[in-house]
C-alpha cells in the first residue's frame, strides 16, 4: 500500500515526546516530521493546546474527550496534514482522578474531521512495556486513518 505523504504533528502526554523521537530516527523524517506538544501535565493541556478546563473536569486528562481536543487543537496549531495525540497511565501508578494503570486513549486525525481512536486497558505492565504498546497503538491508528478508503464502505465501530 502507498500512503500520501503527509505532514504529522504529534500531542503526547504520557509518551512525553517518544513518538516524535520515534518517528524522528526514520530516515526522511524531516519531509514528515512538522514537530510534537509533549502536555505531561493539565496545565500544559490547557495553556499549549488550548484543551478546555471544562473537558478535563467532566472527563479527565486521560478520556477520549481529551485526547479527541489534543488532535484537533495539535491540527488547527500547527497546520498539519495528520495528528496523533496519547493520553494514558504509563507510570507506576493510577494517576491523581483515579484512572488505572494501564489506561490508554489515542486518538489519530486528520483535518476534515477523520479520526480513528482507541481506548485500551493494559493493566497493570511495567512503564516500558505500557510506553511501548502506547507507541504502537498510535502508529497503529495514524496508519489505519491514512489507509482507510475515501469512499464506498462503512468504517468499522472503533472509527469515528
């Protein structure tokens, strides 16, 4: 399969900058790579972003509301083609609002409104071993958006 070149944004929070690093030790990478917002914290969330106090207090930091306002605000921000936002639990810990370890959303869109997102429950892995499947899930679905068909079929229940 032969994807459009595309210029990819990245807004990590509990990747804190890995997938942009990742993506960077491609050769290439500087004709795809426009740069990443690594928003560890609510107030990065907010202030880089722009994600509404309002979504975090309803949802917390680590929901698919959020993660669906990090691709759109990383899109608008930046200018480009696809963005790719983690939110998740990766540390040793449930974090502050209670989410588990091992909780995880991405979300991967496009700037007509195409999104693909994921919510997964690892459970309780080491750090490295949830960073890890972090990454993957996110290349996963940046891959899965850019090769969906344009028209013609109905997308499956986890695309949106």
């Amino acid at each position: 399969m032969i994807v459009a070149r595309k210029v990819l944004v990245t807004a990590e929070s509990c990747t804190a900058g890995k997938l942009a690093h990742l993506i960077s030790e491609v050769p290439g990478a500087a004709k795809v790579l426009e740069g990443g917002f690594v928003v560890y914290s609510k107030q990065a969330k907010m202030r880089l972003l722009g994600v509404q106090r309002q979504i975090i207090a309803d949802f917390t930091t680590v929901s698919e509301a959020v993660a669906r306002a990090m691709v759109a605000n990383a899109l608008e921000r930046s200018g480009a083609d696809l963005a790719i936002a983690l939110t998740g639990v990766t540390g040793s810990e449930p974090d502050e609002n209670g989410n588990p370890l091992g909780r995880l959303h991405v979300t991967a869109g496009l700037p007509d409104g195409s999104r693909i997102h994921r919510h997964c429950e690892f459970g309780s892995l080491s750090p490295d071993v949830l960073t890890h499947a972090a990454l993957q899930m996110a290349l996963l679905s940046a891959l899965e958006l850019l090769g969906r068909p344009k028209t013609g079929t109905s997308p499956s229940p986890r695309r949106t």
